[in-house]
C-alpha cells in the first residue's frame, strides 16, 4: 500500500467524524454519554471545524511533500511508534498497580 493511499484514508476518517461532529454535534456527545449543555455543543462544534482542517492537512500532505514523502514515512513510523509505546507505559503509570508492571515486562 502506497504512503500516499494512507493519507487519503486517514483523511476521509477524518472528514466523516468532523462532519459528524460538526453538523449532528448533540448525536456524537450523547453516544459519548456526555451531559448536553449548549457550552458543550459549542466546544463539539469547534472540534469538528479542528477535524475539517487535519482532514485537509491530511489530504495535502503527499502533495506538499512530493517525492519526499518516502522520507516523511520513514520519519513518522518510528515517532508514530514510540507515542503508542509512551501512552502504553503511562496508562501503566496512571495505574500504578505493580502487577500490571509485571505484563509490561
């Protein structure tokens, strides 16, 4: 699978759940089990417009690249990796059971 095919992916994902959010804002928050509160609605609204723009920076980003985007990949896998690495060892640490420290080993 091309890196340029992953891009497009990721970038209608986004676009599906930032048009979710923006439009059906009250459907999102509910299925999330949050209190509606007009505040709230504003705040889902404003994630959806932020979704709309990573889904656009997301679509651009082989074009803006280029032929550089095989580096791009390269550089991003590994940072991708170490962040799920690091947010897998912190949910051991907001834990803070010592026989979670053991299935981590």
């Amino acid at each position: 699978m091309h890196l340029k095919i992953i891009f497009r992916i990721s970038a209608t994902v986004i676009l599906i759940n930032g048009l979710g959010s923006l439009f059906a804002t009250s459907e999102f928050l509910e299925a999330a089990n949050f209190t509606i509160t007009p505040s709230l609605i504003t705040v889902g609204q404003f994630t959806g417009i932020t979704f709309l723009f990573l889904a656009i920076l997301s679509w651009k980003i082989p074009i803006i690249t280029g032929e550089a985007i095989v580096s791009l990949g390269k550089n991003i896998c590994p940072w991708a990796r170490n962040v799920a690495c690091n947010h897998w060892i912190s949910g051991w640490y907001l834990d803070r059971s010592p026989d979670r420290l053991l299935t981590l080993i």
